[in-house]
C-alpha cells in the first residue's frame, strides 16, 4: 500500500529515536495521525472521527489506512478495539478486511500487518498476516498463519499485538492465550505504527477506538516460544532450491510467443540474488515492487546434473509462472485468486510439477514469475530427489538451448560398433532404417542398426 492523500500534511516531525516504556494512547483526532488512501481508491476515501456504539472519538474508515507519524516500535505492543457490522438485510457479516501495521517505512510501502476477515466467520482464513514488500501485499503466501475465529458482530473486539524479535503474537478476546504467532517477514526490523482497512476492495467501513502502542527496548517475552524454537530448529527439505538469481521487472506481455530462451535474455537484465526462506520461498517483491505496468520478473538458477536425465521439479507461484529448461518454455501456469473456483484465494503451495530434461553438465532453470492481484510474488521449488544432481547454484549457467529438444535432435553414428546414438525424449522411431530401439538412460534412446541397414546411412 502505498500512502497518499495526507490528512495535516502540513504536519512534520520528527521520529522517536528512543523507545517509550509505557502504553502511550493516541486519540484518532490528534494531529499525530495521519490518513491514506490505499493509492486504488475505487471509491472516494473518506476518514471521519466520530461517535460509534457509544464511543467518543472513533475511527471510522472505509479503506487505505492511518499511521502515528511521531512513533517508532521495533519491539513493544499494540492494542485496539474493532467493531464489525452485520449486514441485517441479509443476514450475513460484511466483508472487511481489517487490522493493524507496524514496521511501516517508505511510506507504507514496507510494513508488517495483520487483519481479521469477518465475511469468512468461523472459516479457517478468518485471520491474515500479511508483510509488504515495495508496496506488494504477501497475503497469498502465508497461509498457515491464519487461524479460525468465530466473530461478535456490532460490538467491541479487543486485540493485541506482542512484537518480539523476527516474531510475534496476536490475541483476539483472550489476552491471556495468543489466537496465533508468526515469523517476521518484511524487510524493516522498526518502524511506525498504526491501521488498516479494507485495502483495495473497500466495502463497509471499519471502526477503531482506543488504540496504543508500547515500544520496548527489549523483546516481550512470547508465550508461543516453545513453537517459535521449533521453527528456528527446521531444515530446508532436501533439494530446496535455497537462493535464486532475481531479473529487473518487465511487462508480462513480453513473454508471448517466447518458446525459447536466447542468450540476450540474460544480457539484457539486471540480476539481483535473493536468498528463499527456510521452506524455499522466495519473496521477489523483495527486490522491486509492480511499477509502470512492469509486473515480471525472471528468477534462475543452474542445476548440475551427473548424466543426461529427467528430473521432476516440484514448485509453486504467484500469480503466474512460465518455465523454461535450458532456454526452452516447458510449463506455463496462472494461480491468480478464483481462477479455480470461487473459493481459490491464489494462496502459494507446491503444487505444480515440470518434468525437467536435463542434460549432463549445467542446466539453467528460468521461472518467468507474474505478480497479477497484489497478494504476493514469489517462487519456490525443490527437485523431487537428489540423486544424479552434483550442485545446485546460481554462480553456475549453461546455455540457453536445449539439446535434449524432440525438434533439435542430433544423431551420432558409430561405424566400428553400428549403433545410431539419438539423445532425445520420446523418439518416435525411424522407420526407413532397420533395426531396435532401447532405452539407454532416463531421458535417452539407443538405436541398434542391423548391418543391412548401413547401405542406407551411407548412401
């Protein structure tokens, strides 16, 4: 999300260098406030203070979000209250999509958030975390944070935030047991604070009141910690591929009719490394944002393989994906939300497989990766096994053409032992020679000639 359209832009000051120790309110009319469309606007921002469910001085907002522009929290808390409306005529929640951030830099474009989603009640994905990257939104990459909560509509909810170090705790009613925790993703490690509201797909508008934020000079003491140090235990499952060589953004629409990769493709771009997370995910908004319609990006890497062979690679995306093996387009795939059904929310997993024919020595992997709904960038892949594989690096590179092609094959001839090596995929067989046809090794075929048949080649 990217802030624009200040309420008291003419409001400067500076940031708070040195944490606060205690709970420090700041009402919603303090000129420390400051409101922001979410950059969309497909209906007119609006941001009132106002009287609500018998509340002076709440925030009414019906999307984008406000931050305290004097505060500063790297560790510390954060505590509001949110009322959710029900739609009476229809006898449903309204949807919203409504919560708190902090770690905001650059003008919110980097910032940690969390938000509740009352339409999904009681559903698995009623909670969201969500970092930001350069002004992407990552909701569809974290998944397994959000949990289940069953809401109380047209009444105060009290929430809380414990901000540790690279992790945190939320909790919804219960200020004693958290609702969920989750590793700190985002980029800044501090940052202001403040709220959010239904970013990009405004509805209803969203009420807070009593909001605070506490920094601290040390990490709160999480009651998650015994999951915490089991996350930090985990090992990347074998074959993860860790680190990817990242491309500056084009537009997607230069990707068409390209079935084959050349070498000014990989001299006509800038290429940045981007290190995965432990499960191998890779944020590529890490490195840019979607600007100017430029909303793609390369990610490669080079595997070493020990012979000429197949090699499943197992992978996800968002949103889109186009995989070249060696320069050649072998998969294409698009993930964007309901784009499956109409409860597909786009959300990453390992869900895709691309049969890989490899060829003894270096092999060059490309995912052509298209950020389409603003929910998250990223690539992430592991080879199904090891075995044959030397080295997976991305100091290495190959050449982007593909030996192995079925419409590029070249055959070898062996006169003392009459044997036509074809080292392709799928030999459809050569009907005017006589002879056999045998698998040599995964992803090749000998063809044993008979001698009559020599008097053919040599003609």
């Amino acid at each position: 999300m990217t802030f624009k359209h200040y309420r008291n832009a003419s409001l400067i000051c500076s940031l708070l260098s040195s944490s606060l120790v205690y709970a420090e309110i700041v009402p919603f009319d303090s000129d420390r406030w400051a409101f922001a469309s979410d950059g969309v606007e497909i209906i007119p921002f609006e941001a009132t203070v106002d009287t609500y469910q018998g509340r002076e001085k709440t925030l009414t907002l019906n999307q984008g979000g406000g931050f305290i522009v004097d505060s500063e929290l790297k560790y510390g808390s954060i505590e509001y209250d949110v009322s959710f409306p029900f739609d009476t005529e229809n006898q449903k929640p309204f949807k919203g999509y409504n919560g708190a951030m902090w770690h905001i830099q650059n003008q919110g474009m980097d910032s940690e958030s969390f938000y509740m989603r009352p339409h999904q009640n009681g559903n698995v994905d009623a909670t969201q975390y969500a970092p930001n990257f350069n002004g992407v939104s990552s909701w569809q990459l974290y998944p397994q944070y959000s949990v289940p909560y069953t809401f109380t509509f047209d009444t105060w909810t009290h929430v809380k935030l414990l901000i540790g170090d690279g992790f945190a705790e939320i909790y919804v009613d219960d200020m004693d047991t958290p609702k969920t925790w989750m590793p700190l993703t985002a980029t800044p490690e501090s940052g202001m604070v403040g709220v959010m509201a239904n970013m990009v797909m405004p509805t209803v508008p969203a009420h807070f009141s009593n909001f605070d934020f506490t920094p601290m000079d040390t990490p709160p003491v999480l009651a998650s910690q015994t999951q915490i140090e089991a996350f930090k235990a985990q090992q990347p499952e074998p074959g993860t591929i860790m680190k990817w060589l990242v491309s500056d953004a084009f537009a997607e629409d230069e990707l068409e009719e390209k079935y084959q990769l050349i070498e000014e493709d990989r001299t006509a771009h800038t290429w940045t490394e981007q290190a995965a997370e432990v499960t191998g995910l890779t944020q590529l908004s890490v490195v840019q944002g979607v600007f100017g319609g430029k909303n793609t990006a390369f990610a490669r890497t080079t595997i070493v393989s020990d012979k000429d062979q197949v090699k499943p690679l197992i992978f996800g995306f968002s949103d889109k994906v186009h995989v070249y093996v060696n320069g050649q387009l072998m998969l294409a795939g698009d993930d964007e939300s309901y784009n499956r059904d109409y409860r597909f929310l786009g959300t990453i997993s390992y869900f895709d497989t691309v049969f890989m024919p490899l060829k003894q020595g270096n092999n060059e992997i490309w995912m052509a990766v298209t950020e389409e709904d603003t929910g998250g960038w990223a690539v992430q892949a592991r080879l199904k096994d090891m075995q044959g594989i030397s080295a997976v690096s991305t100091e290495l590179t190959g050449t982007l053409s593909n030996n192995s092609s079925t419409s590029h094959c070249t055959a070898q001839y062996d006169p003392n032992n009459a044997q036509l090596q074809l080292p392709c995929i799928n030999i459809p067989g050569f009907p005017l020679y006589q002879g056999t046809l045998e698998q040599d090794a995964p992803g090749s075929v000998r063809f044993n000639l008979l001698p009559e048949s020599l008097k053919i080649i040599e003609e």
